[in-house]
C-alpha cells in the first residue's frame, strides 16, 4: 500500500510538511507506523498548484524511494503552494514506473490513493471498456488507482466529486462481484480542483486504511498558545494524512469508516459516503 497527505491553506514552501514534522511523510516512507509496509519505497510524487494560479497543477514524480531523492529535497526547499498532494508508494504488484506513481493529473485535477482493487487483474478490461472514449487515450499507466480516476472522471468528476467517485466504486464492487471477488475495493483517495479538496475512506470488507485530518488550527492555537507557527497559517488551514506527522495533543482526527470529507472557503464538513450503482 501508500502513504499520502494533501495540504490546503496558507501558501507554505513544501518542505515545512513534506521534511520538518517528526513523523513526516518523508520519515513514513521508511518508517511508516500505520501502514501494511513499514517501508514506501516504490517510488513518490508530489503535485502542487501556483499561489495564485489554480488551474493546471505541476507534478513531479520519480521512481527512486523519497528518501533519498535530491531533486525532490530541492523543489522541496524552494516551492510555496496554497494547496499540494505529496505521496510514496508501495506497490500492490503494478510496475514500478514514473506513469505509475501518484498523483495523477487531467486538466487541472488531481488525484491520488492509497490501497487497492482487488482481482484487478481479472476486472481491468471490464473496467477499461467503462472509461469514456474521449479519456481513455489520457490513461499513461497500468495502476488500479489511475484507473479509479479515470471512471471518477468518466462519472462526472468535474461536476459531482462525490457523486462521481461513489459511482466510480459501485462500478468497481459491481465488477468484482461478477468476478467472484468477495472485497473488491480498499481505497482512501484524495482528489482536488486547486480550489476545494476532497477525501474519501471506504473498503468494501468495512476496514479501511489509515486517515486523519487535522483539527481546525483556532483550536489548536487555543490549545497550543506558545506554538508560533501556528500563528502564521490562517484558520482554514488543514491537512488531510495516511497518518499523523507527530505526536501533538489535539492535533489529529481519524476520518471515520464510510465517510468523505470536503475541505474549502468557508466550513468544512464530514459525510457519509457509500458506493452507488448504475
């Protein structure tokens, strides 16, 4: 499996998330605590939009593990962004190649996942034939998780987010059920416009991986009055997390089983999410 986290706030440069926690995203791709592999090392991705410029987003990726990786620590050290997706990979049995690792990009959208379609290898041409005509040919990798943004896309992402994506996971249950698949889908996805964020946690056996979001920072400055950098992000700032990034009272909230989140100006909010067919 993956670990991931998308960040939406104040413009930031990306090494304040990516290196500096104790239990960063770079540390879990050795060390990741809540993970089914303690280590990520098929390969990472970061992808991140232009203060300013929320259209279409830049993406990074490499092969080589984030934790050795000098091009990333660079753009890391240099790059501020209002909202960006980092993420490392562990394989589910895909090659480990640049079109395969997260996150993925169409127009200015954005998505990454963490987590599997099981008996992908059996379900892939029913699934394949189900991305529209016009999108097909956009599909550059061979990973379950591209495939899920496709139909996601195919189903009115652009539209519906949520809507799209719960029809994107009847189709793949639909499929893998006709296919004897008991469980088809495990999945916490992340998917965004440059302008609103969403986060989804659903598996079909009801066991999901790991997810957080962060609590709202008004009240962690309540909590936490000597922290400065809290001080110098605004109230809608948040992250959303495979796992927490530190050890900080308050700071961390698990994304309940069966539900989505909508991170944008103004509150945000939690709803139940499950699978729609047709």
């Amino acid at each position: 499996m993956c670990r991931w986290l998308a960040y939406s706030g104040t413009p930031i440069p990306l090494d304040t998330i990516l290196y500096r926690p104790a239990h960063s995203l770079i540390d879990q791709s050795l060390h990741s605590r809540l993970g089914v592999e303690t280590t990520n090392g098929d390969g990472f991705g970061i992808g991140w939009y232009a203060p300013g410029l929320a259209t279409t987003p830049a993406i990074f990726r490499d092969t080589a593990p984030a934790w050795s990786n000098r091009n990333l620590r660079e753009i890391a050290d240099h790059v501020r962004s209002p909202l960006f997706f980092a993420h490392i990979r562990a394989s589910t049995g895909t090659a480990v190649q640049q079109t395969n690792c997260h996150p993925f990009r169409h127009g200015r959208w954005m998505w990454m996942h963490n987590g599997a379609i099981d008996g992908f290898h059996r379900t892939r041409r029913d699934l394949a034939l189900a991305v529209a005509p016009e999108l097909f040919p956009h599909i550059e990798g061979s990973t379950d998780s591209e495939m899920m943004f496709f139909l996601a896309l195919t189903f009115g992402l652009e539209a519906d987010p949520p809507g799209a994506v719960a029809r994107m996971a009847g189709l793949v249950e639909r499929t893998g059920h006709e296919h004897g698949v008991e469980f088809p889908l495990q999945m916490t996805a992340a998917v965004t416009d440059g302008q609103r964020l969403w986060a989804f946690r659903y598996s079909s056996r009801g066991a999901s991986r790991s997810l957080y979001y962060s609590t709202r920072v008004e009240n962690l400055r309540a909590l936490h009055p000597d922290l400065e950098y809290l001080r110098e992000v605004s109230d809608e700032t948040r992250l959303i997390v495979s796992e927490p990034l530190g050890d900080l009272p308050g700071a961390w909230n698990e994304v309940p089983e069966g539900s989505y989140g909508v991170v944008r100006p103004g509150a945000d909010e939690l709803f139940p999410f499950s699978p729609q067919s047709g």
